[in-house]
C-alpha cells in the first residue's frame, strides 16, 4: 500500500511541473538580502540601552502592588 501512495505522490509531482520565472540563485540571493537587512535591524537596536545613565527607581510606599523583588537594595527616600 505504502509503496502504492509514493508511486502515485511521485506521479502527480510529475505532471504539475511549473517553470519558475527567475533562477533559483535569485530568490536565494533575495533571501539572503532580506535576512541580511533584518540582521542590521536588529543590531541596530542592540545599543539602546546604554543610551541613557540609569536612574534608581522610586519607592512609593502607597503603592497597592508594591514590588518585593528588589531585596532591600533599592534607594529609598
């Protein structure tokens, strides 16, 4: 049965045959520009952070959901 289904996948493969209308080392060289753009994108962005100084954060005591995580090592006023 198995070697029935892949004689007919191969025969259906045989007869929908579509030329492409640019070479093959087209759409990889296109590909590839486009994954290089998306990488200088992406380091673009990689030194954002830094731009600023950063700046303790304020502790408000009246705050309904106040953030435990910080340990005691906050800088309270």
């Amino acid at each position: 049965m198995l070697i029935q289904l892949t004689g007919a996948v191969f025969t259906a493969a045989e007869e929908h045959h579509v030329d492409l209308p640019a070479s093959p080392y087209v759409y990889g060289g296109v590909i590839f520009a486009a994954f290089l753009l998306l990488m200088l994108i992406t380091v673009s962005f990689s030194n954002v952070g830094n731009r600023h100084t950063a700046e303790p954060e304020h502790i408000d005591p009246q705050r309904q959901f106040p953030d435990k995580h910080d340990h005691g090592q906050a800088i309270r006023d």
